[in-house]
C-alpha cells in the first residue's frame, strides 16, 4: 500500500517479503514458499501445532521485517503468561485493616507503594522508550534517523531504522587506487545502478536505496570494465 498499491495480491506480497529476507540475510526464498508457509499457518490457526520452518535465516528474516531483534525477542516478546492453577485454589489469604496496624506499619507500607508506583512507571517509560518504532532516510549517500512524518517525506523514502546501515553503509567515490577486497580477498565494495542506469558504489551489502534492487560485489571484470578504463 506504501507503494500506491491499494490491493496487492498474495503474490506481490510474498514477493515484497521475498526482496527483503534477500537484502536482509542474503538468502532466497520463492514467493511460492513463502506462499506456502502462509497457507500451512492457516490451517492451524485454531489449533495448537505450529509449522515448521527449515530455514535460520527465513526465520531471522521474518521476525526483523516484523521489528523484532532476533527469533528470542520474538518469543519473548509473545510468550503467554502462565496461570499458577493451585493459586486460585488456595484459602485467600485476609489482610488487616488500616485501623489494626501501627501507624509506622501502615508509614512503610504507603512508601513501599509509592516506589512500587514510581518504578512501574519508569519501567512502562523505559519500555515504550526502547521498542518505540525508529524510522531512517536516505540522504545523497548516506542514511540518516528521523522522525516519521508523511508531510515531510515521502512514505517510499521512509525506511525502518537499522543501525548497520547508519553506521557502515554508505555510496562512495571509488577509482584505480581504492582498495576494493581485504587482504584475504573478500569483497569491501559492492555496486548497481541508480535509477538513470548509473553504476555507484557502496561500503556494504544490501539493496539500492533508490531502485530496491540487491547490490552485487565488486569483481576484478566490473574493476577493469568500468573503472580501470586505460
């Protein structure tokens, strides 16, 4: 729907989430399987059971498209409570009155709540701090974190916050003389073209951030081809 598009097909869905598990984790799955999993989900839906997922990466994939950190934050983050039976069952326990108790017992008791209150309130404050939904945009040839506001940009543009790509992805400027592969040979820049059909560069893998489409690591041909051009 972010892209214009009001009713997508379960097709272009699965499609939408294939793309980004690829950027994400560099690993393909077909919108076939992923189309699959969705019809197995269904059929359990009102029970117990669960599918099965072969795939770590398919599963890490999913729960950071969902805005989770990681399967266990998943888990964690949707694990129902479990009701202690024998509690219920158990003769309640009376409490005293205010007028039986000391008065320095019930001075305890009232600064005991309070602290109970002020920490409940600094964890409800901490909590919506710390999972609250961060948003990033692409800026010339680097990502920035904002604020998601639709008035100021547009919602195509407007990525989940991610922090590797605040810190380590960037476009960059390369000739004969940048060093394009660490010592032991793997790769330090990858590339693809903009929207004009431009090759650019960049310090890390993942997806254009105009075209969406997954970058490809440098190669001595694209080196001597397009760069090293004598």
């Amino acid at each position: 729907k972010n892209k214009g598009i009001i009713k997508p097909s379960l097709t272009e869905k699965a499609t939408e989430i294939s793309n980004y598990l690829e950027g994400e984790t560099n690993f393909i799955i077909g919108e076939r399987s992923l189309r699959d999993y969705r019809s197995a989900a269904q059929k359990l839906e009102n029970d117990d059971g669960d599918i099965r997922i072969k795939q770590v990466d398919v599963i890490s994939g999913l729960c950071s498209y969902l805005g989770y950190e990681n399967y266990q934050d998943f888990v964690k983050r949707n694990e129902k409570p479990k009701v202690d039976r024998t509690i219920l069952t158990e003769t309640p326990i009376v409490k005293p009155t205010v007028e039986s108790l000391p008065k320095k017992s019930i001075l305890r008791n009232y600064r005991f709540y309070v602290l109970i209150g002020i920490m409940c309130i600094l964890l409800f404050w901490l909590y919506n701090y710390t999972t609250r939904q961060r948003w990033m945009v692409w800026t010339d040839d680097h990502y920035i974190e904002v604020d998601f506001d639709a008035k100021k940009y547009d919602i195509k543009q407007l990525k989940l916050y991610k922090e590797d790509r605040i810190v380590s992805f960037k476009k960059i400027k390369v000739t004969c003389l940048t060093d394009f592969f660490h010592p032991d040979g793997s790769v330090l820049v990858w590339y693809g073209k903009n929207r004009e059909k431009q090759l650019e560069y960049f310090t890390d893998l993942g997806l254009h951030p105009e075209t969406g489409k997954t970058l490809k690591p440098i190669s001595g041909y694209m080196i001597n081809k397009h760069i090293c051009v004598e």
